[in-house]
C-alpha cells in the first residue's frame, strides 16, 4: 500500500474510537501507533485525569501540544489525538504539516455509550449526560471538520469496518 501518507492521524470526541482504531489500522497496514495521551501518561508517569487534576487543564494542554508535534520525528505511525487536540490554534495549523487527518464522527449519544464511566473523562468531570456531552460536541465539530482531510460517519460501525472506510477513503482519495 505505497499510496498510504507516512502519518495518519486519528482525531474526534472522546468515545469516537479513536484509540482502537489506531491501533487496529495501524495493524492492517503494517504501521506503528502512537497515542498521545499514552504518551503523555508515559512521560508523566500517571493518568491523564491525575494531570488535570494536580496541575490543570493548561498543563495537561501544553504536554499535548508539545507530544503532538514530537510526531514529526516518526514514519509510516498511525497517531491518536486526545478529543481536545483541535482546541489550540497552533494545533490546527500545524496538523497539514505533519500528514493526513481522519475525523472520526460520532453521534453524543454513541460517544456516551461507548465511553461508559465518565470519571476517566475530566473534561466531563461534572457534566455527565447527553446534554452536556451534546453541547461539548458542538462546540468542536467544526474544528475537527475544519483539521481533517477526511471525515468517516462512525455511526453503527465496529472498529475493524471503520478502518476498512478509512483505508477506502485513503486509496480513492489517491485515485482521485
Ligand atoms: C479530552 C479527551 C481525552 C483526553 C483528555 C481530554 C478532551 O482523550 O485527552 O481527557 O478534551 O476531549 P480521548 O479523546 O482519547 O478520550
């Protein structure tokens, strides 16, 4: 599959899919796979509701930023981006540089479901239920469409049939 971009990333809401996703793509086409908030876990050395806890919301941001563009320095990567990637600006311009987004949608009501206990989630902290997750949603939706290249309609989808629209996607778009 010599038409892949050397890095896909994987953007979208928290419950979206994001991380099985990645992994399961990277898996079909023979790429490595990053997860930033592993990452950023791994630099930390505790969970990111821990971060957002002892240091904020802004800490937490910053290590993104910085754990986003450390990409740069790897090939042929699958990369996971935590829901909040699109908020900062610097972000947004720099994800055409660094290769090829994917939004992967999903409904508030999908992205509940599948996110299941909440409290792993600090961004909602507080604001569990379909109202607030809704309103969070809206909020973002236009950012990732506007960082993506793609954007995969997840709804009803299992994982392995989300990363068969992405590779489908993938090899139109280098038809066309
Ligand atoms: C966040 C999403 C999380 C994580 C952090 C903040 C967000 O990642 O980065 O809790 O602001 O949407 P996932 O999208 O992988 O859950």
């Amino acid at each position: 599959m010599s038409h892949l971009p050397n890095r896909i990333y994987l953007v979208g809401f928290m419950g979206s899919g994001k991380s099985t996703v990645a992994r399961l793509l990277a898996e079909k086409i023979g790429y490595g796979w990053v997860d930033l908030d592993d990452e950023i876990e791994a630099i930390e050395g505790e969970p990111v509701s821990r971060i957002f806890e002892s240091r904020g919301e802004q800490y937490f941001r910053a290590l993104e930023s910085a754990a986003l563009l450390a990409t740069e320095g790897v090939d042929r990567t699958v990369v996971s981006c935590g829901g909040g990637i699109v908020l900062d600006g610097a972000n947004r311009v720099a994800f055409p540089n660094l290769g090829t987004v994917v939004y992967l949608e999903v409904t508030a009501e999908e992205a509940l479901a599948r996110i299941g206990d909440v409290t792993t989630r600090p961004i909602l902290a507080g604001a569990a239920g379909r109202i607030a997750v809704e309103s969070i949603l809206d909020a973002r939706r236009g950012l990732y469409r506007i960082v993506s290249d793609f954007v995969i309609d997840t709804s009803g989808l299992a994982p392995a049939e989300v990363v068969e629209s992405i590779v489908a996607a993938l090899a139109a778009h280098k038809e066309g």
